[in-house]
C-alpha cells in the first residue's frame, strides 16, 4: 500500500466486529470452545466467501459468530481489529456490534460488553486510536424483539454512542423499529442506520424521517433519487460507504464501476470503510488505496474521503479539529471537506 495512504488518518465507521473475525482465529476459538464449524478446514472457509448477494454473505457471517462465546474471545477479536487497523492511520473507530447474535446464543450483555471495553482500552492505551461503539438491531428479526435488546442494554451502555440498524435490507423497512429508536434516544444515544445498501431509496427517507438517525450507512442507492440526493448534500448527512464490500456482495459488478466518484461530485458527505473486512478480503487502508488503484483517486481526493470520515464522526469538534490539521498537514495544504 502507497505510503500516503497507510498514513493518512483516518476514522473507521462503517465496521461491524464480528466481520473482523478472520478465518485463523474463527478455527482457533471454535477449538478453544469446543464449538464444531460447519467447515471441514480453512481451505474450505475461504472457499465459501464467494458471495453472490448480502444474505449469502450473512448466513456465513452468522455461522462464524457462533465461536465467540467468553469475554476473552470477543477481547481478543477487538484487540486483532485494532492492531491491524492501527498500521492503516486509523485515529478513531465507530464499531458495530450485534447484541442479538449473541444474546440469542444465551451470551449476556455483561460477557460480549467486557470484551469489547477490554478491547478498546488496548487501542487507547497501545495505538492512541479512540473508539466507540455502535449497537445494531438485526432488522430480519421483529421491531419488538429491538424494543426488548434496548431494554436489555440499558445498564450496559458505557462506551455505546448509538444505535444502529443491520443485517438482510430487502423487505425489512426502517420503520417498525421506532420504538427501540425512541427508547436509545431518550438514553442519550444517537442514531445510525444501514440503508439503500440493497434496499430502495425509500428505505433512506424513512430511516431519516421515520428513525431520525444522523447517518446513513451505505446509501449507495441514493443516486436512484435525485430530490433525495439534494437533501443529503443539503442537510449534509454523512454516508459511510463500503466500496470492497459492495463488490464483494455484488451490489457493483466491478471496482471500476463503482459510485463513489459520483458521489463525491454530487457534494455528497462520503466516507471509505470495510464493513466486515475477514469476510471481503480488505481493511479500511485497502479500500483507500483501491480508490487509487481502480478509481484512480488522487492524493488530494483521498485526503477528502479522509476529511469526511473525520467529520462525520461523532467525535467534538475539537478531536476532530485536531485530526483533520493532521490531514493538512500530511497533504500540505488544508483539508477541503466534501
Ligand atoms: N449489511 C447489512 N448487515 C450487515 C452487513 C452489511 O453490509 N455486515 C454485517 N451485517
Ligand atoms: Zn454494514
């Protein structure tokens, strides 16, 4: 990886965890735990990553979870994240977790929540990296059984910034899970939402209008709706797009194909992330460095993407003041802001 992009720094937001889990250690805690993977070995593993579509990615990503059952496991599976991540520029993370994964595993909040603490404490005091984390509710499962992991949550929120909505988008639409939105709100959290990722760009309006969350995670399929696309330039809502994972799950034929020039051109707040980096074959820094590669992005245009990943943290303005004269001062002149 180019020089420049490795340092250039950076913010993560668009990372689920438990898509960090890379094959070695899926095999290595499944024998900790005596748990039996549905793969006879990791030729096998590697193989089954030919996705065609995001359930096909999930039923795997599902599977490979099933390891993580101490606090150890999911420490060390937080700790390996940021190592890597560390070497890629990364000054800051906002992490996806998904509570009900393990919950309906019978793995409590106090388990998967001391792991993770543990986790982000070794990126601190190690990498200097700052991190926060995002709770999902899995939209293939009902608004209730949201409403009920927040209930759940409420005294484990220590390190939690917001919540989030994920997992298959297809005929699971934004609105049935206000109430959980509400009730994370009122806790004090914000708001993200995974949308227009396969879904329509009805799913974005509603995730803004019906959840009022601040961010959009993917969103790819905004472009479809032009009155939608003025009103995320206009009200500037951050997007956080996942242009290996997009490929990987065939949303893009091909690298090349991708929207995000586009995106920027239409002054759109975009971001470059990795989603779930064991399962698509890339970190954040491998998604910078393919804007390069495939997209021919110049150095000031990754500058960009970076600038917005900073600005669309929900770090204060002076952190996040601080990483972008960072940015400036790598690139020699100041940050332009998308
Ligand atoms: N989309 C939806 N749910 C997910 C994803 C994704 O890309 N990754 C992990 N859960
Ligand atoms: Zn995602």
């Amino acid at each position: 990886m180019d020089e420049f992009v490795r340092k250039l720094p950076k913010a993560e937001l668009h990372l689920h965890i438990e898509g960090t889990l890379e094959p070695q250690m899926m095999f290595d805690l499944a024998e900790r735990n005596g748990y039996e993977l549905p793969f006879p070995d990791l030729n096998s593993v590697k193989e089954a990553y030919e996705f065609t579509d995001l359930q096909s990615f999930l039923d795997i990503y599902y599977q490979g979870a099933a390891v993580l059952q101490s606090a150890q496991d999911f420490y060390e599976l937080t700790v390996a994240y940021f190592d890597r991540v560390a070497q890629d520029g990364v000054r800051h993370a906002e992490v996806f977790f998904d509570p009900q994964t393990h919950t309906e595993r019978n793995i409590g909040f106090e388990v998967f929540m001391e792991g993770f603490r543990a986790g982000m404490e070794h990126a601190k005091v190690e990498h200097g990296i700052t991190s926060s984390l995002i709770l999902c509710f899995l939209r293939h499962l009902p608004g209730e059984a949201a409403l009920e992991t927040m209930r759940a949550a409420e005294n484990h929120l220590d390190g939690v910034v917001a919540v989030g909505l994920d997992s298959s988008e297809v005929g699971f639409p934004p609105a049935p899970f206000l109430p959980a939105y509400e009730l994370a709100y009122e806790l004090g959290l914000k708001g993200v939402a995974h949308a227009g990722e396969e879904g329509p760009p009805s799913y974005i309006w509603s995730a803004l209008d019906d959840l009022g969350v601040e961010r959009i995670d993917h969103g790819v399929r905004c472009l479809e709706d032009e009155e939608l696309v003025d009103r995320l330039v206009r009200e500037r809502v951050p997007l956080t797009v996942c242009p290996s994972s997009n490929v990987a799950l065939r949303v893009v034929d091909r690298f090349e194909d991708h929207p995000f020039p586009q995106m920027m051109e239409a002054g759109l707040v975009v971001s470059a992330n990795s989603d779930d980096p064991a399962y698509f074959g890339g970190y954040v820094g491998d998604n910078y460095a393919a804007l390069g590669g495939h997209l021919d992005f110049t150095h000031e245009q990754l500058a960009t993407v970076a600038a917005n990943s900073i600005e669309s943290s929900f770090l204060s303005r002076d952190q996040k003041d601080r990483h972008l004269s960072e940015i400036s001062a790598l690139t020699g002149r100041s940050a332009t802001r998308n």
